[in-house]
C-alpha cells in the first residue's frame, strides 16, 4: 500500500492544479453593430402585404408563386445539388475536427511498447548460452489545461463546426434563389418566344399583303421590302431565344445535379412567368439581417479566431504535465527475476527563451482577429445593401407593371386602327409597319419587366436570407455517400448525428460545444 501513496498523491496534485486553471485570452461576444439596430429599408417598410399571406414565410418563400413545378424543382436543387453536398461533407470533417481538439483534454501520449529477442554467446572453452529476453512497456503523458489551451482549442474547433453548418444553410439559401431564379428566366424566355412567333405571323400576313398590292400595281415595291425587313428581323430573334432557352435549362439541370438535357416536367404551365406580392414584414431587419447564414458563418469564424488567440497566449507560460511509465522484462533463464519498473511525477516545459517568436504570434492572431472583425462588419453591410436594392428593385418593377400593361394595350389598338386605315387607303404602309414595330416591342418590355419584377422578389427572400430551415430537418449526406462512409471507415457517430434544429443558433452569443 506504501507503494501506491506516491501516484495517489501526483494525481490530487494534477487535479487541484487542473481546478486552480485559468483560461487566457478573450471570451468572445457577438459584434456590435450601431447602425443596424436603427436601420429599416424604407421600401421593405413601404410594402403592402398579401392578405392570403399576411406574414413572410421564409423557410418555403418559393410557394407563394404557387407553382407546383417550382416548388419541385427548389425541394430537388436543396438535395441534389453538388455545391449542398460538397458543404455537408465539410460538416462531416468540422466534427471530426472537433473531436480531435477535445482529445486534449486527455492524456496525450499514450504509447506501449514491448519486444521479445533471442539472445546467445558462444564461448570457445565453455558452454553456449542462449536466452529469450522479453519486455513490455507504458508511458502515458498527459499535459494539465493549465492555462486553457485546450479549452480554447476545444471553443474554436466548436465554432469552426457552427461556421460550416451555416456554410450549408448558405448554399441552401443560393440553392433555392439560383434554381427560382433560373425557372423564371426559363418562363420569360419561354413567352418572349411566344410573343416573337405571334409577332412574326402578323407582320408574315402584312408582308403578303404588300406583295399582292405590288403585284397589282396598287403599292410600290418600297412597301413590299419594308414589309420584308421586319418580318425577317422578327424572325431573326427566335433561333437567339431558343438557345438561350436551352442553355438555361441546362443550367437549371446542373443547378439539380442533373447532366445538361430536356427537363420534361417544365412542360406545365409553359410560357407563364409565376408572379406574386411580397407580404408584410414583421420582423426587424436587425434581426433578418443576424439569421442570414453568411452573417452566421462570419460570426462564427470571428468566434474561431477568438479562441485562437488564446491558445497563441497560453504559448507564453509554462506547460505543466504528468509523466508516467510501466515497465516489465524478464528473461527465459531459470533465475533470472522479473523486473518492473514504475515512475510517476510531474514535469514542467518554459519556452523562456523563445519569448520574442510567441509574443509575436499572439499579435499575428489578434491581427486575424481584427481582419475577420472587419470582414463582419462588411458581411452585414453588403447584407443590408442586398436587402434594399432587391425591395427598392421589386417595389419599383411592381409600379412599372401596369404602365406597360396600359402601353401594350394601347400599342395593339393603334396596330388595329393603322391596318384598318391601310386597307381604306387613309394612311400609308409606314404607319402600320410603326405600330407593328411598337406593339412588338411594348409586350417584350411587358415581358422583361414581369420577369425583372419575379426576380427582384426572388432577390429579397435571397437578402433575408430564406430557406434554409427545412434542410435541419433532412440528412445533410446523401444515402450513396452515407452509405459508402460506412463501409471505408467508422463514421457511424459523427454521421448519423442530426443537425442543430435552428432554434438553437440564437440562444447565445459565444458557440456552444456539440452534445
């Protein structure tokens, strides 16, 4: 029992060492922002709601469009896309990371050793003597968080996992704006190339007309060729709208993870731009603006550096650790005795004389600290910019609508009424060749413009930074690749662990360590 009172007494010593620690460096605090808490888009304000909706609904913002295809395509882009699985995979190595720094708080050196030779001597006036000599051997160190550097390394690892599920909630985000973004511009192209065809059949019937007339002497030959010169101008733009019809859709199919090709289900609701108004705003920017993901993952990062300053600090002071050692060997000759060997006791590490190269090293982190600071601070500005650019964008193609609307219709009846005064004689063919040319151009700006009026609302949902929330709900590895996980290497704890719901992304300013 005398024996064992020497280890018993190092490790009451390691444990009111442990509990006497302290934790150097900064506790990190969200940044302040001043102007964010009095800051409002007046155009966001200015807004009037839906009645249907009442309230923005940021996590499915795509349904207010009512369009069954969208929603479709947004659910199948927010799983499949490449850039959504590439961002999981990196949660995947943010918890495998963490687990590294929390192994620091155990024993550091853990190594056992043993080994067995087969040893001899030949004399030359006496016997041979052989032997088997047999050892094995622990030594296990362990370094005391004295000064929290492990502790620090342990709230950086953290934040840095809390950074790349915000990274994910971000391309979910980018997901969901980018495929919404393509299908409107899929339905815009779609109607532009209807309107071009409809177009291209009135100014085809005024062009047989002319050529009727010339043939009979009526009209001059100029009216004929002017006649031809629109007719094939219009028909010029249709071959230019097919292919940028297909290259959008192919870059909605890779938006899908889907090799470039015909998407069979935009067949619905072809030639249809989805329009619809943006709902009342509830909540205050400030706290629209802190939810956005890449606002989340600045802030994170900013909270990883943090903690990186104090592992830079705890560098400076001496490391204080528990050293121990088993040892037993013994040979195969008959008496011979068994040896085991033991030590125990506590060792201290001072880089005293490296002081200027560690000193320096806690400024460059508080130097990275200060540039990510600023980075931050820039995050949320560019933020609020999106934000009132998108809702100044929306609110004013939403006044523009009706004017153009009023402008097409007054373009088609003044076609009418040239083509009517033509045929009488009362005017001649240039008039209705301008009201043939304005009416083509009024509908394309009626066109653009609901299209522009479809994305500018898309662009504020993006600013607000929806749509991110039901993607907590579904694995963040898709099944093939959680599948071949499992059989190359043990990731059946790290893999298999839901995400954060995002209730818990706000309960606290500092990171909080994964259960």
């Amino acid at each position: 029992m005398r024996g064992l009172r020497t280890p018993v007494r190092a490790l009451l010593l390691a444990a009111c060492l442990a509990a006497s620690a302290c934790t150097l460096g900064p506790d990190f605090t969200r940044p302040a922002v001043p102007w964010l808490e009095r800051w409002s888009s007046p155009e966001l304000r200015s807004t009037p709601g839906n009645s249907e909706t009442p309230q923005v609904r940021l996590d499915t913002w795509w349904e207010v469009f009512g369009d069954p295809v969208l929603d479709a395509l947004v659910a199948e882009a927010q799983r499949n896309n490449l850039d959504v699985r590439t961002a999981g995979l990196r949660i995947l190595e943010a918890r495998a990371q963490l687990g590294i720094a929390e192994s620091g708080l155990y024993p550091q050196l853990q190594q056992f050793s043993g080994d067995v030779l087969r040893a001899g001597q030949k004399q030359s006036n006496g016997p041979n003597v052989a032997l088997w000599s047999y050892r094995v051997g622990l030594d296990i160190g362990w370094e005391l968080d004295f000064w929290g550097k492990f502790r620090r390394a342990i709230e950086s690892a953290d934040a840095a996992y809390f950074a790349s599920i915000a990274q994910y909630d971000d391309f979910q985000v980018l997901v969901a704006a980018q495929a919404a973004s393509a299908y409107v511009n899929l339905r815009t192209i779609e109607l532009r190339l209807r309107i071009a065809n409809e177009n291209a059949a009135i100014q085809k019937r005024s062009l047989e007309i002319t050529e009727r007339l010339h043939k009979s002497g009526n009209e001059s030959e100029l009216d004929v060729q002017q006649a031809r010169t629109q007719y094939l101008s219009t028909l010029a733009t249709i071959p230019e709208l097919e292919g940028s019809l297909r290259q959008t859709e192919n870059a909605l199919a890779t938006l899908l993870g889907r090799p470039p090709g015909t998407l069979t289900e935009l067949n619905a609701a072809r030639g249809k731009i989805p329009l619809a108004g943006l709902p009342v705003v509830v909540d205050l920017p400030a706290n629209l603006l802190r939810r956005r993901p890449d606002v989340r993952t600045a802030e994170m990062l900013l909270a990883a550096q943090s903690a990186q300053i104090g592992i830079a600090e705890a560098a400076l002071y001496p490391s204080i650790a528990l050293a121990g050692s088993l040892g037993l060997s013994a040979t195969s000759l008959a008496w011979s005795a068994r040896t085991l060997d033991w030590g125990l006791g506590p060792a201290l590490v001072w880089n005293i004389f490296d002081w200027g190269r560690l000193s320096n090293q806690v400024l460059v982190q508080d130097a990275r600290f200060q540039q990510l600071y600023e980075q931050y601070q820039a995050t949320v500005l560019r933020a609020a910019r999106e934000l009132d650019d998108a809702a100044t964008g929306f609110a004013k193609s939403r006044a523009q609508i009706p004017l153009v609307a009023g402008s097409v219709d007054a373009a088609r009846r003044s076609m009418e009424l040239a083509t009517l005064q033509y045929r009488e004689g009362l005017v001649d063919f240039q008039r209705v060749l301008d009201s043939q040319r304005s009416l083509f151009s009024q509908q394309e700006r009626l066109v653009n413009t609901q299209g522009s009026g479809a994305q500018n609302l898309i662009s504020v949902y993006k600013a607000l930074g929806g749509g991110w929330e039901a993607a907590r709900m579904r694995p963040f590895v898709d099944d093939a690749t959680r599948t071949m996980l499992r059989e190359t290497a043990d990731w059946k704890g790290l893999i298999d662990a839901p995400l954060p719901p995002p209730q818990e992304e706000f309960l606290a300013d500092r990171p909080r360590t994964t259960p």
